[in-house]
C-alpha cells in the first residue's frame, strides 16, 4: 500500500534531515579511568585500567584520559602500561595547575594533558587562594608543560558559576600561556542549554538579543569564521546605532608575489613553532589555509559597509600584513 503523504502532516522536520548536512568530525574523549574511579566501592587496579583503555581503543575513541599521575604509584604504573601497549588513541594525562603535577608527566613522557584550575569564587574560597594567585598557576603550569612538548587542554572547573570576566581572564591566562584547547566546565550541571549556549556560542548565530551592546570587539575572528556575511550580519545586530565594531586580523596582501612569500613564511614558521611547542607541525597549518581564504581587509571593508556599518575603514599593521577594522554601527 502507498500512503499518500500530502494527506498526512508530519511536519517537515524530516525532509531537513535528508537535505545535505555539514560535516562536522566529533571526537570522543573518554575519562573513565580517572573519574570512573571516584565511583564510591570502585577500585581497578593497573592491569584493569590497562584492559579497560585497550577496549576503549579497539571500540574507537579518539582519546583516553589515562589517570593523574600524581595521585599515587598505581595510576603513575597504570599510565605507564597504557603508553607502553601502543594503542590506537590518543593517550592523555591529567594535572592541576601545579608544577610538579606537570613535573609527574613529563617524567612519564605524557605528550598530551588536560591542565585544570578552579575558577568559581567559591571554588578559590576553599582552596584559599586568591583569583590573581590562581592566574599565577595557571600560567606557570601551563607554559611549564608547553616547554617540555605536552599538549594542553585546560580545563576551568566551576567555569558555569564563575565570575564572567575573571573566567576569561583565566582562559586568556591559559592561551597566552601555550594551550592550544579549552573546555568549558558545568561541574555541579546548573547551566541550561541557553546559558551554555551564550558561553560558547556560534558567532554566525549569536544567543543575543538585538541592539545589546555599544562596542563589539575580536581578534582572529572573521578569518575563521565559516560565513563572513553572516557573521558580520551578527556582529550589526547585536550592536546598538552608532555601536562600534574593532576586529583585528592577519590581511591578504593583494600582490600575488608578496602573498606567496607571506603564506610560504606563516606555512614554514607555523610548521616550526608547532613541533617546538607541541611536537606537532601541523598545529598552526590553519593560519596560512585561513588566510587563503580570506578576502582581505579592503573586500572586507565593502563587506561591512554593505551590512549595516556606512562608517568603515581598516587600519595598517606590520605594513600591511595584519588590520584592525574599524566600523561604526549606521
């Protein structure tokens, strides 16, 4: 029997689904066992540890967090028998913003890690330090790990009831520091989706009421966006009449000869400072890739002008080679 669906009415939710969808790889990261392990009546010992990270292996998650070396000679043997089976996964480590939590993987040859600090007032209240003290770690941990060829994610716990300007100082903290991840953490699970939307949002889709705010501001931003109109669209929504937007940003330069150099010296500079700092050359490979497809900073101008901002110029930097776009809301 055919149904004559034009007499049924479903929706058309699942006619969306058939159309092409952007393709986007999400990778697993399992913390079994390190966290798992805080299951209270839960103890594996070395060898549990090591069957459970080969099956984790074998069903395919991309990486496994090993245990916190630190916390006692068993995770520190479990870690060891887990980077020794040579497993198809990446193999991560775990650490406070402490010196010698970091000193315990390096010892251990731990190539990558996640790097965490408390950033909630209340979270700092009971560790009594303060939020300066704690920037201070931050720092310290993270570029101390950097230097001896371990990839940094940092992990900002509480970062839901932190104070909003002190957590992103904390993660700016981290990025200057050398980490190349974060995370944001909903360690005690208050955020709803709307507030974990507004911390991490798509900045072609701000969660953000029209008009809200007089000065937006990015670096790095429209190159790596994956709709420059839309996220320009965004940015004049957002903003109130006579907002100003200021964004700077690698340039195009518009000399073929000189755009080859400057991609072939970010290409050959990038491929350096990745291995250096994270025995990776492919880390920084994006820059010169985003900037081929970028337009620019005059085609960027246009882009403004014809979206809301009458008011727009650009500003030379290293004689041309970076911008900072200036543009004022009509």
């Amino acid at each position: 029997m055919t149904i004559d669906r034009s007499k049924l009415w479903t929706g058309d939710l699942n006619a969306h689904a058939l159309e092409p969808q952007p393709r986007l790889t999400v990778g697993l990261y399992d913390t079994t066992l390190r966290d798992g392990e805080q299951t209270v009546g839960v103890v594996l010992s070395p060898e549990d540890k090591l069957a459970i990270a080969t099956a984790l292996a074998e069903a395919g998650v991309d990486r496994i967090e090993a245990g916190f070396p630190r916390v006692s000679e068993e995770d520190t043997r479990a870690i060891r028998l887990i980077l020794e089976a040579g497993l198809d996964a990446e193999i991560w480590g775990f650490s406070r913003a402490v010196q010698a939590d970091v000193e315990a993987l390096v010892e251990l040859g731990i190539t990558a890690s996640v790097i965490e600090s408390p950033v909630s007032d209340g979270k700092l209240a009971a560790l009594g330090v303060s939020r300066e003290a704690m920037l201070g770690r931050i720092r310290s941990a993270v570029s101390f790990a950097v230097e001896n060829g371990i990839r940094v994610a940092y992990f900002g716990v509480d970062s839901t009831r932190a104070d909003l300007a002190f957590l992103r100082a904390a993660y700016e903290a981290a990025v200057d520091a050398g980490a190349v991840e974060v995370v944001v953490v909903d360690t005690l699970g208050i955020a709803t989706p709307e507030a974990a939307a507004f911390l991490v949002g798509d900045m072609c889709a701000l969660p953000l009421p029209d008009q809200s705010f007089d000065v937006v501001t990015t670096g790095y931003g429209l190159r790596n966006v994956p709709d420059l109109p839309a996220a320009v669209g965004e940015i004049a929504r957002v903003l109130r009449p006579g907002g100003l937007l200021l964004s700077l940003d690698f340039n195009r330069p518009a000399q073929p000869v000189v755009r080859a150099a400057y991609h072939g010296y970010l290409t050959l500079v990038g491929s350096l400072l990745g291995w250096a700092l994270h025995r990776d050359p492919d880390t920084y490979r994006y820059i010169p890739e985003s900037i081929r497809r970028y337009p620019g900073a005059p085609a960027v101008t246009d882009l403004l002008r014809a979206n809301g901002f009458a008011h727009a110029t650009w500003h030379r930097v290293l004689g041309g080679l970076m911008a900072v776009h200036e543009a004022r809301r009509d």
